[in-house]
C-alpha cells in the first residue's frame, strides 16, 4: 500500500512539474531599450535574454526577447535640439556635429529643432538628407532666458511614432529661471514622462549663455537637470565645469558608441491597471564589467492593449 501511495505521489508531482514547463509564465509583453556602455577595453560581448534579469518594482520578471539593433533592424531617428539661450560662441563645435551626423549609418535619420524664448521652433523634420540637415544647423543666437525642457516634451509629445528607436541631442545650460533650488522642476519631470512614455532617449549636453561667467548661481542647478533627464530616460549627460567645452568631439564619439550598441528587450510586466501606465524597473547583466544603461521607468499596457513593439525597420 505505501508503495502504491508513494508511486501515485511521484505520479502527482511529474504531472505538476509538465504542467509548470508547458505553462507559459503570466505578465504582460512590454519593451525597453537596453545600451551597453562602456566595455572597459575589451569588445561588447555576444548577448542573449539569458543574460539579463529584469526587476519591477524588486520583482524579477520573465525576459521573452533580446533583439540586437543592427543591420536591417538598426532604424533610427535623432532630433538635435539646440537651446538658443546657450548663446556662448561654438566656434568649431558645429563642424565636430555635421562630422558626427555624416558619420552615422546610412539607417538614422536626423531632424533639426531650436528653443527660442523658451518654444519650441522647428527647423527640419528627420530626413536621411545629411547636407540638409547640417545646412539647417544655425549657431545659438540668443534668446529670453526660460526653461528648455518644456520644449522638449512638445517635441517628444508631437513626434510620430513610426521609427524603432528615437533619440533627442540636446544642447542647452539646462536652466529654468524660474526654478527654486533643491526643489523638483514640473517642466523637467513633464520631459521626462513624456520620453518614457514614448521610449526617447535624450542626451544632453550642456552649453552656457554668453554671461555665465557672471551669471553662475543657477547653473550647477541647469546641469543637475540636464543630468537628470538623461539619467531617467536611459541617455547621458555631458559637462565638465560651468564654462563652455573645448570639443564635443568625446561626447559626441561616445553617444555614437552607445547608438551602436543597443537592443529592444522584450519582458512579461505585472499588469498595469486601467489604460496603462509607466512601471519602474532596472535591468542586470550576469556578465561581470558590462554596463547596462536603461530607462528608470517603461511604458506597460493596459489589458487587452497591444504592446508597441518597435519594428527597427
């Protein structure tokens, strides 16, 4: 008889373990756009699902799909997004942008957009005509000093869809006026939700207005703020002291490396509730000295919504 018993419990518990394999795990397909950084002297390595662990909120969730953003899926488009305030002479930085712009694959679109008064001026939409962009680059020529970062979100909120990968470079001081030291910036938080709704990724580099030898209380502040939008937006940010930078060279040399080293993960989220909403996360690799740059928030549908998958196409 306990034989029987116990070759019905092993019975039990070979069904159980099949039934566990053949289920497929429960959460919600959402997308997140992972960049490997820097690769401390040595070549990104080959890179499967199995070598990232997704966490929300503490959670570790299902990774379905890693999809390297090459060849036929490396479809991307930039904005250059230049804050007229930062009306420091560029001298030379100009011609280190259009040679960043000519050197990027044939795959990556460019548009061109100004702040002016703090607003939002269109200036070209992303096209593949390099010469044509580079032609509508105009150096800073001065404006009222307001927030850049309202129109930043007027650009991501008013930016069709229709590309795998989107991507701000922005120069600005990053200074609101009317910002209150110490304190959360609505206008930043505002981008900042905007680009993770949308999976834009800003890069940020910080340029000053002609006074800012005489004009510095509020500028370690502007360069907090740039900082912070790249960091939450899966981007970066890039100064050295409050005065102007020598070259964009190195920054730029180093956005280039990171465009050319990102993936679309796919992972199973908790579901989200009513229509939708953004869910924070973070993302591990299990190979030692890989940096792993992601947004700190991603978009999860709602149920029965479609996930935006990108195409890279």
């Amino acid at each position: 008889m306990r034989k029987a018993r116990r070759f019905l419990l092993v019975i039990a518990a070979c069904s159980a373990f099949a039934f566990a394999q053949s289920t497929p795990p429960a959460g919600t397909p959402a997308h997140v756009l992972v960049t490997i950084g820097h690769h401390y002297g040595h070549a990104p390595a080959a890179l499967t699902k199995q070598n990232f662990t997704v966490f929300e909120q503490y959670d570790p969730r299902p990774v379905v799909d890693l999809v390297p953003l090459r060849g036929d899926r490396a479809g991307l488009e930039i904005f250059l997004l230049v804050d007229n305030c930062s009306s420091c002479e560029v001298g030379s930085k100009f011609e280190e942008l259009a040679k960043f712009i000519r050197a990027q694959p044939p795959t990556t679109s460019f548009g061109v957009a100004y702040i002016q008064d703090g607003k939002l001026k269109m200036a070209e939409n992303p096209t593949g005509n390099r010469e044509r962009v580079i032609k509508a680059l105009n150096p800073p020529a001065g404006s009222k000093p307001a927030s850049p970062f309202g129109a930043l979100a007027e650009l991501i909120n008013g930016w069709a869809q229709d590309s795998a990968r989107r991507a701000v470079l922005m120069i600005s001081n990053g200074i609101n006026p009317a910002g209150i030291e110490n304190r959360e910036d609505p206008s930043t938080e505002a981008a900042i939700e905007a680009a993770q709704r949308a999976g834009v990724t800003v890069y940020a580099i910080y340029h000053p207005s002609a006074d800012y030898l005489t004009n510095d209380s509020k500028i370690y502040s502007g360069q907090l703020q740039l900082a912070h939008v790249g960091i939450e937006t899966g981007g970066e940010a890039y100064f050295l002291s409050f005065g102007p930078l020598n070259s964009l060279g190195p920054f730029l040399a180093d956005i280039g490396d990171h465009l050319a080293n990102q993936y679309w993960l796919e992972f199973l989220a908790n579901p989200s509730e009513g229509a939708g909403g953004l869910q924070s996360i973070s993302i591990h690799s299990d190979i030692p000295d890989l940096e792993v740059i992601v947004p700190s928030r991603v978009w999860v549908p709602g149920p029965g919504a479609t996930s935006r998958r990108p195409t890279g196409e």
